[in-house]
C-alpha cells in the first residue's frame, strides 16, 4: 500500500550507458514530479506533469528525458550518463486544488556512475 | 527571483534545549511555505505548512512577511527530532513546485 514507489532504489552503472527509473503513485493524484538532491542534499526540481502533459522542465540536460504513460506513473530516462548525473532522484505527487501543496515523496533512488 | 535560504547547514543541540532551524524566502507573489522532514532511512514528508498555522510533534513556524522568514521551532528538542529539515516555497500556482532550500541538519545530543 505504499502511496509513491521508485524503483529501483539503487543503480550503479558506467559512464555513457542509458539508464531508467519508473515511478508510480496509487494517490489518484494528478500531478507528478522529479527531483534530484546532489551530494550536498540539495534538492532541486527537475520536471513535472500534470495529467500526463509536461508542466514544469528546469533547466535540465536533455539527456534527461521524463515520459509519463499515464497519471499514476511518471519514469525518468537518462542518456550518456555523466559522473555528475550521480545522486538521489526523488519522485513525488500531489493532488489538486488550493491548500494542498503538500507533495508525497517516493524513497528515492541512488543512482551512482562510475 | 525566487529562492529559499537555510544558513546553516547543521544545527546542534542538546536534549530539552530550545531549537530555532532558520529559513528565509526571496518571493514578490504571496508565499505558501512549508518544512519538510526527512528522518534517517525514511522519505522526505511534510512536517507542517504555514496555512494551517498547526503545532506539529511540538514544533511551530510562524510566516513573518516584513522579515521574509518561516523559522522552525522547538522549546524543547528531543533525540527523534534529529534529522534533515526542508523549508520550502510553493510558487506557479496550481503547478505546485516547490522550491527548497539546502537543509538544515538537527542532531539533538543526549
């Protein structure tokens, strides 16, 4: 029954491979989010989606590419991996309206490339 | 431009001393703010909003507008209060993103 899952939760992996991480969300909320926390534990927004459709995009590498195939999912797909690409990728969700700001993390997952 | 400031990056207590865990916010629109929480091996969760003006696990942050601040506090801190504190800005409306500041680290020495 858990709310936000990511998997996997750890990915070690080589420079220049390509490199996946699916994320759902069994809230029935509508809007998605990726965030990346660097080694600092800085946390810092990627992308977002809102009913499947691409909201939010930060100046993010377009090695980065997020898809999401419906509501409750929202995946993370990485090009050319780079040794600065290595961190924790946090997803999260939130519902609709006013006053419900309140965003539901997955676990997270570290990713390292060697 | 908008942005969520934490100073300090760790913050160290004793047991039952009062904790105050900073955060400034730069932001022209009317701020929505929030701390976060994330305890060691578990996810990051909201610990209170400014909107719900609540007291939550004993800790409180009230939005003061003319400072610009949202600082976490705590009359007497306990061991399990030790972990990473998120204060956090909400901006572009119904998009919901949350900008975040570094974090602050509570520990709260026995």
């Amino acid at each position: 029954d858990t709310a936000v899952s990511q998997t996997p939760k750890y990915l070690v992996t080589q420079m220049g491979n390509d490199k996946s991480i699916k994320c759902e969300q069994n809230l029935g909320h509508d809007t998605m989010y990726w965030y990346k926390q660097d080694s600092k534990k800085f946390l810092k927004i990627m992308f977002s989606y809102n009913n499947k459709e691409l909201i939010i995009n930060e100046t993010v590498p377009n090695r980065f590419s997020p898809k999401s195939p419906d509501k409750a999912h929202l995946n993370l797909h990485i090009n050319s991996l780079e040794l600065g690409d290595s961190a924790v990728y946090f997803c999260a969700s939130r519902g609709q309206g006013r006053g419900t700001g309140e965003l539901f993390f997955g676990e997270g997952s570290r990713l390292t490339v060697l | 431009a908008q942005r969520v400031t934490q100073p300090e990056k760790l913050l160290s207590v004793f047991k039952g001393a009062p904790v105050e865990l900073k955060c400034n916010y730069s932001y022209s629109g009317s701020p929505e703010l929030f701390w976060y929480v994330q305890y060691s091996r578990q996810r990051l969760q909201l610990l209170l909003r400014h909107i719900s003006r609540e007291s939550i696990k004993g800790f409180t942050a009230d939005l003061n507008k003319g400072e610009t601040s949202f600082h976490l506090k705590k009359p007497f801190a306990q061991e399990e209060d030790s972990a990473m504190y998120y204060c956090a800005l909400r901006v572009g409306g119904n998009t919901g993103k949350l900008i975040f500041g570094q974090g602050t680290t509570l520990q709260v020495k026995p």
